[in-house]
C-alpha cells in the first residue's frame, strides 16, 4: 500500500496513467462504433465496413515492432506520444467533420495506435522505483479499464441522445467529437509529461542504450 501511494503521488505517472486512459478510450469503444459509423456517413456494406475497420490491427501488426525498435535505438518516446496523439485528434475530428473516405483514416489510426503505445509503455519503467514496477503496471492498467468500462457507455449514451427516434441514418458527429476531446485530453497529458521529464531528468526521451 505504500508503494502505491507513493506512485500514485508521482506527476510523472499521473500524467502517463491519464495519456494511457484517454488513448485507449478513444480507440477501442470506437472500434465498437466504426462498421455502424461507417455503414451510416458512407453508406459501405457491412462487409466493406468490417474490412476497413480490420485495417487497424493490420496496420499495428505492421508499425508496433518498428516504432518500439526506433524509439529503444533512438530515443523521443515522449516526442512520440505527442505526436500519435495529435495524430489521433484530426483522425476523429476527419471523422466527425468531413466526409473522407475512411480508407486512409483507418491506416493513419493504425499508425498512431502503433506508436503511442510503442512509447508509453516502455516510459512507464523510467517513472517508478524498480521495486514499484508491478504495482505500477497494475496501476496503469486498472485505470485503462475504468476508462473502457466508463467510455463505451458514455458513447451509446451521447448517440442515443443525438439520435432521438431511431433515425434511419445515425449522426455520429458529438460521438466522434467527444473521441477528439479524449485525443486532445491525451495530447495535453502528454505535453505535461515532456515538461516533468525535462524538470525531473527522468530519460522520458533518451535512446534506451543512454539511459
């Protein structure tokens, strides 16, 4: 229990814990949501909406090995999420604001859910005392499913409301929006960690070999 005290008052792993929840919730329940977001803007089959949606894990299966092999040989894990974060802010906003194809978009979120997590898991050890290292982990990933408990529902929630009397075509747009609002919260959380890394010399951005 100390252990955990002292972690949980460390502005380091906060700011890590808070980049973890807000990503990963503003990519898996939107998962949830893309063959119907797709079949409902783009009129696709169900078919073609599962496909597109399938290039998400094709393209993490592609760009997590390389992304996490660049940032151990050359360092920037925090240059990284922020930049996979805000890559993820003008996915969704695409998404909620224009009427793109979501071929490209698909790819681009593969590439951002390959490197945010290719940076932020690696980081998390920098953060915390060796011996903190499990409690830590636990920590990290207890408040990432409170968010996939908590996000989904909020989703159908905001979808149901926008939708009232079970439209023919779903508006999707506020759903899409509050998923850039997360994407934005994590690019906020992910500055605030660059900072606490430059005034505490945790090595968020050093090669793995400089540490």
């Amino acid at each position: 229990m100390s252990d955990i005290g002292k972690i949980l008052t460390n502005p380091a792993f906060i700011y890590i814990a808070l980049i973890c929840v807000t990503f990963y919730s503003a990519v898996f329940p939107f998962l949830a949501f893309a063959p119907d977001l797709f079949l409902n803007k783009f009129g696709l089959s169900s078919i073609e909406s599962g496909q597109i949606t399938s290039l998400l894990p094709l393209g993490t299966l592609v760009f997590t090995p390389l992304f996490g092999f660049l940032i151990d040989r050359y360092g920037k894990a925090a240059t990284a999420m922020i930049f996979g974060a805000s890559l993820l802010v003008l996915i969704h906003l695409n998404f909620a604001l224009t009427n793109v194809a979501p071929h490209i978009p698909m790819i681009l979120l593969g590439i951002s859910f390959s490197l945010v997590p290719a940076a932020m898991w690696p980081t998390m050890v920098r953060l915390v005392d060796e011996k903190q290292i499990g409690t830590a982990y636990g920590l990290m990933y207890s408040i990432q499913n409170l968010g996939l408990f908590a996000f989904p529902i909020l989703s159908g929630l905001i979808l149901d409301y926008t939708n009232p009397g079970s439209p023919e075509t779903l508006n999707y747009t506020p759903t899409m929006l509050m998923f850039a609002g997360l994407g934005l919260l994590g690019l906020f959380f992910a500055v605030l960690l660059k900072v606490e890394d430059k005034r505490k010399g945790f090595g968020v951005d050093l090669a793995l070999n400089k540490k």
